[in-house]
C-alpha cells in the first residue's frame, strides 16, 4: 500500500469530520425501522423515483401473510403505493404524470402486488453487465425484509419542475424519515425529509 | 440649537463626533475590540460558505465516484480531495468492467502514492484532461504544453509550475511514498513535463499527473514498497514489460443519461468481483456537510459570543464614561439642548464606534484573507475569494450594526435620566 502523507491541518479535518461519521441510513444492508431511502433521478423529460424501505415502515409487519387480514394489509399497501400520483406531487406546471410502478419485496410474492392499472412494462431496468446482479435475499435468515418501488414519471413541461411534495408520510405513519438523493438538472443533493417537513426542491 | 430637523440632527452628528473625538483614546480601542469581533464573525462565515463552494466545485461533472468499500465521505475526501487514504485499491479488471458498462460514458481511473516534493502525484490515463469538470462544467485548460503520451511524460497543475518553477521539457523526479517519509527516489527512472495545466482553484494545481503505465514502469523493478537489491531495469528498458496497470485507487465515472446514476451506483456496490463502492459525489458532499455543520454552527456560536463580548464592552465603556460627562452633558443644557438631544447625541455616538469598528473588521478581513488565502489552499484545499462578502456575510454585518445601535441606547438612556436630575448643576 503506497500512502501520502497528510498535512496536520488536513489530518485536524479528517478527524473533525471522521469524529462524527454516523452509521448511513441508505448504505447497502442498513435495515432501520422508521427510516427508508428515496432517490429521484430527473432527466429531461422523465423523474424516476425509487424507494427503499423497511416492510414494517408500510406494514407493520415484515413476512409473508399468515392470514386474510395481513393479505388485505398487503393489497391495501399495494393500491396506496400504486397510486404515486398522490404520493409524489410534483410542481403542478410541469404537468407530470405516472407512467409506471413497479413493487418489488422477496418476501411478498408478485400476484400480491400487482402493477398499477394501464402500465405494462417495469421500470426496472436491472438488466446490466453480467457481473452485475440483485443481491441474493437474506430475508429468511434475519426475518427483516424491504421493499423497492420504482415509479416513473413523464413530464409535459419540465422546465417548469421545481420539486415534489413526498406525501409518503400521511400515507404511511410507520415512516418517521426520509434519507433523500437527488440526481436533478442542477446537480446531486442529498437531504432529509421528515412528517413536518415534506419538500423538496431542486 | 439642535432640534429633531433635518440640519438639526446633522449638527447633532457632528457635535457628536467632536465630543467622541475629545475621547478618542478609550473609543478607538473600543472600535478596534468590536473590529477584532466582527473579523471573527465574518471571518468563520466565509471559511464556511466558501469551503462549501469550493468543494462542490470540484466535481461538478462527475457522476460517480468509485472506489474500494469504505466510508462514503473517506472515499470522496481521498479520491476528489486527496485528503487522508485510500485503505484498499480496487482491480483494474473492475475498472475495466465498469468502463465497458453500457450506460457508462467515460471512466478516468486514479492512482494515488507517489509524491513529487510536496505534490501527490496522480496516475490516470488522457481521459481525465478530456472528460474531468469543475466548476461551471468548465474542462481542465493547458497553460502550456499537451497532456503526457510518452511513458515518462508528466503534466503539472499550475501551483507545481509556480513553486518549482519548471518549464515545458524539464525532468523531473518523482519520489515514492509521501515527502519525509524517508523519500526513496525514482531517480532511475525521471518524467519529463510535457505540459502545464491552467490555475483551476482545486486540488488538481498542487497535483503531477502521470500515465497509468509511468507508475507501472517506476515500479517495476520495485517489491514490497522498496527497491528490489541487486535489481535494475533501466528505463530504456521497461518498455519491453507488462505495464498494464494492475490496481487503481478510484475511479471518477460520467454517465450517459443522469436518470441512470442509481440503478448504476447499485450495480457497482453490488460488484462481485471485489467489493466496490460508488457514491454520488454531491449527495456525499451534502452528508458530509451536515455533519460539518454541526461543527459550523459552533464556530459560528463563539464568534456571535465575541461579537455579544465586544457590544457590552462598548456599553460598559460609554456608561463609565457617562459620570465624567456630566459637567459636558449640563453645559450642553445650559445652552439650551433638550434631555432628548442628549439622548440622541450619546445613542449616535455608539453607533459610530459600532460603524468604525464593523468597517475596520471588514478591512482587516480582506487583508488577512489576503495572507491566508494561499496557505488554506495549499493546506485544505480551500480557495478564498479575498475581500468578497456572501449576502450572508454582509446579513450578519448589518445585524450587528442594528445590535450595535440597539445597546447604544442604554447609555443614551442612562444620560437622558442623569441630565433630567441633574438639570444645569450635576453634584459631583
């Protein structure tokens, strides 16, 4: 291993900033209850909104159903978080509009989350280089489990997109924080979003 | 006699200012604690929104930065920054697979460890001069010369050029490991600069770029990070070797469409290959500096404490001076000026100390920012514009003017009751 040595100004930063590393939210494997990862990628014309989160945040239970009432708890998850229109509002000038939701969670089985109404295709486009591939479901092993969504969004107007309101929160109590990423026109940002404040800009 | 008119109060100032100036001694001192307060101020605000610009300026074109698993911000401070180290090296056949990925643009691989003098040398391939952006997605620029193509070429930032005062065609040595660490020499093996990058205000001025393969070649003959005994390939030679690079330290990734970058950053960290790590340079950045904020409204607590510290000096200065004033305050309405006027005369003297001393705070900022700035560059990285005010610095400024003025009316206070009592004849 080559090194560089540092100046002791530089190393008085790094351990500023080392000093109060936190645990990140979003970082592969972190499994928080209360917390989940949002990421909006807005390019042209098209904002593609993926969310990462625990079950328990939108269920309040992380397995597959044991009864009616936990498959009804799934199919009502799955309609609310079909219906994206609602979830994520976007500046009304920009006209933008939902074009496909994809959900996804190893524990729960497809036909319990079926795809929105009217969009065919997945948005998922996981299709890469062969190296490249899901990680392999540790669900069983540790009784956690997430889901991914995926939505996609097509704009009329989209230089009159300025943010979204993340209605995340009213629709899901479970959910006590956001971590936000944001690939956007004026570059990336990252923040945090909570049931007070619900804003995003860009 | 001043009254509340026009002229009035203008005669009030300068009545004022005359009367302050009999004092000069005592508020000048004053006027230099509250300058030494709001260059404080002012100053940790500047470090703070300018250390901020200037480290998103650094990347501004760069999609992904990847390197091997470690801590988003360890990552990004080592990689764009050249802060800290790298713990591990990633594959060059990782590089290459992400390279070839379909919705990649372009990839500039870096090599960190060497070191020229005190400069870290970097080693890449042409791509970084063509694809890596700063700022306003402005390209690195040459000063003079063209970006290396032999083995042995070396392009340098404009801070090395300055310093060293090479030119276009001088030779230079690079050293392996950091400066005092020892200093084992390439002497073996010298670069020759084949160009000079234009002054960007980043790392990339105090840094000497060489090909992937010029690191290669230095090291061929090397084992375990020393000289190999009894072992010499001469440079003449180390063509005829291998010099594909075998381990890179990171690598800066530019996408062809920014709505991919996610499902990409996925791909990368769930490599199989070895375990990588890629992070959206601005979303680090912006960690990074809510955990620095923290830190930063600290400093920015302290330095509003002194401002606190030097307003009630002030207050307490002009209220003691209040008792040897009496007689002035009594001649003043023995000629006829209201116990209003007085108040006003000691409120407008407050606030010109409070004026003298935040410009002469200003003054002193822009000229140690003109001292420091090059050292902050060269220690953190940090370029400082000299002598320009954020809306927030100038914000602060006014707010304690306003502050200034507020606390100068306990003394106008004070007199106003004292020539009430006091009428034409103070008891001293």
């Amino acid at each position: 291993m080559r090194r560089i040595q540092r100046f002791p100004g530089q190393a008085m930063l790094i351990a500023i900033i080392v000093s109060g590393l936190p645990v990140w939210a979003h970082e592969p494997g972190a499994h928080v209850h209360g917390r989940a990862a949002l990421e909006i990628a807005i390019d042209g014309a098209v904002a593609q909104v993926n969310l990462n989160s625990p079950l328990d945040n939108l269920l309040g239970f992380e397995h597959a159903p044991r009864n009616e009432k936990e498959r009804q708890a799934i199919k009502a998850m799955a309609s609310k978080l079909n219906e994206a229109s609602s979830l994520f509002v976007f500046t009304p000038a920009a006209q933008c509009r939902l074009e496909s939701a994809d959900l996804n969670s190893p524990v729960l089985s497809a036909d319990l989350l079926p795809p929105a109404s009217g969009s065919g295709k997945s948005a998922d486009k996981n299709s890469g280089a062969s190296e490249f591939s899901p990680p392999a479901s540790s669900a069983a092993v540790d009784a956690h489990a997430e889901l991914d969504a995926t939505w996609q969004f097509q704009c009329a107007k989209p230089q009159a997109l300025q943010g979204v309101d993340v209605q995340l929160f009213r629709m899901f109590p479970g959910l006590r924080r956001l971590d936000v990423a944001i690939a956007g026109p004026k570059g990336q940002s990252s923040t945090k979003l909570s049931p007070e404040s619900t804003r995003l800009k860009w | 006699m001043p009254k509340c008119g026009g002229s009035g109060l203008k005669s009030l100032f300068s009545l004022a200012f005359a009367s302050a100036w009999n004092r000069r001694a005592t508020l000048g001192l004053m006027a230099v604690s509250i300058a030494l307060s709001v260059m404080l101020l002012l100053g940790v605000e500047q470090l703070r929104t300018q250390a901020r610009e200037s480290f998103s300026q650094s990347i501004s074109g760069t999609d992904l930065v990847v390197g091997a698993r470690t801590s988003p911000i360890q990552l990004m401070l080592y990689a764009v920054f050249r802060l800290g180290d790298a713990t591990h090296n990633i594959r060059w056949a990782s590089f290459q697979a992400m390279a070839a990925h379909p919705a990649v643009a372009w990839a500039v691989p870096i090599s960190l460890g060497d070191s020229h003098r005190d400069f870290a040398v970097i080693g890449t391939t042409s791509a970084y001069f063509k694809y890596f952006r700063y700022g306003d997605r402005r390209l690195l620029a040459f000063a003079a010369g063209k970006p290396f193509t032999d083995i042995f070429d070396a392009v340098i930032g404009a801070d090395v050029a300055a310093q060293l005062g090479y030119q276009v065609g001088d030779s230079i040595v690079l050293n392996h490991g950091a400066k005092g660490l020892g200093l084992t020499e390439h002497a073996d093996k010298p670069f020759k600069v084949s160009g000079i990058l234009k002054r960007t205000g980043l790392p990339v001025d105090r840094s000497v770029h060489v090909s992937l393969e010029g690191i290669e070649a230095i090291h061929l003959d090397w084992q375990g990070g020393a000289p190999m005994p009894g072992v010499s390939i001469p440079a003449e030679y180390v063509r005829k070797f291998d010099l594909a690079p075998k381990e890179i330290t990171a690598a800066l990734i530019g996408l062809k469409s920014r709505a991919g970058v996610f499902q990409m950053q996925r791909f990368i960290n769930q490599y199989k290959g070895e375990p990588l790590l890629a992070v959206l340079p601005g979303v680090a950045l912006d960690e990074l500096w809510s955990i620095v904020g923290i830190v930063e409204k600290s400093l920015l607590a302290i330095s509003a404490l002194v401002v606190a510290v030097g307003l009630s000096g002030l207050v307490a200065v002009v209220l003691a001076g209040l008792g040897e004033r009496r007689r002035e305050l009594a001649i003043l309405r023995s000629v006829g000026a209201g116990p209003r006027v007085v108040f006003l005369l000691l409120a407008i003297e407050g606030l010109m100390v409070v004026v003298a001393g935040a410009l002469l705070g200003v003054l002193g900022l822009a000229v140690l920012s003109l001292f420091a700035a090059p050292v902050l560059e060269a220690r953190l990285g940090i370029s400082l514009a000299v002598g320009m005010l954020s809306a927030e610095a100038w914000q602060l400024l006014l707010l304690v003017m306003a502050i200034g003025f507020l606390v100068s009316l306990v003394p106008g206070y004070r007199a106003y009751r004292l020539s009430l009592s006091d009428g034409l004849t103070p008891r001293l």
